[in-house]
C-alpha cells in the first residue's frame, strides 16, 4: 500500500500556519540544530495534528480516512529523551472520509442488536498512552505505547521523526512538529469486519502532529 500523501498535506499546514523552523548553517542540506528545543510540557495543536489511515479496498485500491481535533500532550526531556512520554486522545467519532455513504457506514448501529460493522454511532475516543522511547537516530525515534481503541488495550510502535521546530509566528509558542507510522492489524481491536471477502485487515496509519510548549 502506497503512503498516503494526505499526511504530506498536514505537514504543509503546519508550514503555512508560520512555524519559523531553527536551523544550523547545514541548512541547506536539511540539517537541524536540535540543540534550539528545550525540555518541558508541550500540548498538541489540534487544528495541525493528524491521523491518516489507509486500508486495502479488496485488493482493487486503497482508501482513506483522517482523524483530527486531537488532543494530548508530550513530556520532553532532551536530555534523556527515554524519559521522554506522549499521551493522545483521538476522537473517533469525527472520521473524517470522502463519501457520506462510507462515513455512514463506519458510524452506523449494527442490525438487530448485532455488533457494528465498524465504530458505531457512539465510539469512544481512542487513545495512545507511551511506555517507552528508544531513540533511532539523530532526529528520530521509536514510540513504544499502548493503544486503546474499541475496548481493547495493545501494544503499538509507532516510528517517529522530528519534522520541525522552532516559535510559531501565529501563536508566539515554541513548537516542535513530528511525522509518524505504524500499521495495526484491525481485527486485534474487534473490528475485522469484511476481512472474510477481502476487505485489508492491515491498516496504515500516518501521523502529522504539531505540539506547542505550555
């Protein structure tokens, strides 16, 4: 499955809502003196912060999905970054799709007291709760955490890397932005749904999230 592109366009959000990025004279090659972020509490701007996801269409093409309001926060030790913790909340219930029939689906009561086929009309938000960070390399890092989505609470690992920073000319907040994937497999949370006729089971999750210290 391709990645999608929609994740690409959260960034150039983030870019447009004038976050002026630190950066070293190896600018020109893309370096980054990270040595401009300070430790502390940051907070998501839920306006810049996404989670996109792609699924399988019986083998034909993929489709999308986006998550956004989401709220959480970042515990930012730059020293030591293991010490380092993120805390997420994603409202489920505001699915984001192109098609009103497919968003209808994903929100719609099952038949006759059944189980939904997707979320439901009520689902509770999901959330990503960190238990470890291990760094990867100089501007990334492995989130190690537990997702609680439709009841189930599993393990996920989430590849993170540090995309910008620097003071957002809107806000005046210092701000540090990060891109991120994992994939999950849908039916461990009960929702497997379709899989017996091909619908993918394998779901791509892109992460865009912009977070600006209390």
């Amino acid at each position: 499955m391709r990645k999608p592109i929609l994740a690409l366009l959260g960034a150039a959000a983030i870019s447009t809502a004038a976050i002026t990025v630190a950066q070293t004279d190896g600018a020109e090659d893309g370096a980054m003196d990270t040595s401009a972020i300070t430790s502390g509490s940051y907070s998501t701007d839920p306006s810049h912060t996404l989670v996109v996801w792609g699924l399988d269409h019986l083998g034909f093409n993929d489709y999308f999905g986006i998550f956004g309001d989401i709220t959480g926060t970042l515990e930012l030790d730059t020293e030591t970054l293991s010490n380092s913790s993120v805390d997420v909340t994603i409202p489920i219930a505001d699915v984001t799709v192109a098609s009103q029939g497919l968003k209808d689906h994903l929100l719609r009561a099952g038949e006759d007291g059944a189980d939904p086929d997707f979320f439901g009309p009520s689902p509770e938000p999901a959330r990503f709760v960190s238990t470890a960070v291990h760094q990867t390399g100089d501007h990334s890092a492995h989130i190690m955490g537990d997702l609680t989505f439709n009841g189930v609470t599993k393990p996920v690992t989430i590849n993170a890397e540090l995309s910008g920073m620097g003071v957002n000319g809107m806000s005046q907040k210092e701000t540090v932005g990060f891109h991120g994937t994992t994939t999950i497999t849908r039916s461990e949370w009960n929702l497997g749904w379709g899989t017996q006729f091909g619908l993918g089971d394998e779901v791509e999750l892109d992460i865009t999230v912009a977070f600006e210290k209390d």
